[in-house]
C-alpha cells in the first residue's frame, strides 16, 4: 500500500515537473517575442527616420546637380553661339 502511494507521489511529482518545464519554456518565448518586439519597433523607427531624411537628402541632391548641368548648358551654348556669331562676322567681313 505504501509503495502505491508513493509511485501515485512520484507520478504527480513528475506531472509537476513536467509542468513547471513548460511554465518555464511558456515564460522564455514570452521574454524573447517581447525583446523581437521591441527590436523591431526600434529598427522600424530608425529605418523609417533614416529613410525619409536620406530621401529627401538624395532628392535635393539630385535637384543641385540638375541645376548645375542647366547652368553648364546654359553657358556652353551662350560661348558657343558668341563665338558663332563671331565666325560668321568676320566670315562676311572676309569675303566683302
């Protein structure tokens, strides 16, 4: 008769034990979801303010050296029609 109680404690014990290991486990996936969780709030909030001020940086970025390429433009036609126009002059200068 003792030894039936004593198996039925050594089974509820191991009921217990078996219990605790999954408390245990249940509580480590919880601890480390919430640290995925904060991780990936802080990279969705780096990645969204980096991103943004990168973008806009690239954008004026891109505008500067459009306008550059204008200007050089701009300027190379002005010379080269200067000195078109000073061609044909003496050009006709030349052949009167």
């Amino acid at each position: 008769m003792y030894q039936k109680q004593i198996d039925g404690i050594y089974g509820r014990r191991q009921n217990l034990d078996s219990l605790i290991i999954a408390l245990q486990g249940t509580a480590m996936d919880r601890d480390f979801i919430h640290a995925m969780m904060i991780g990936h709030d802080a990279t969705k909030a780096l990645i969204n303010e980096n991103q943004i001020d990168t973008v806009n940086d690239l954008m004026d970025n891109i505008r500067d050296q459009h306008q550059l390429m204008d200007e050089a433009a701009q300027a190379l036609s002005e010379v080269c029609l200067f000195f078109l126009l000073r061609f044909l002059t003496l050009a006709r200068v030349h052949d009167v």
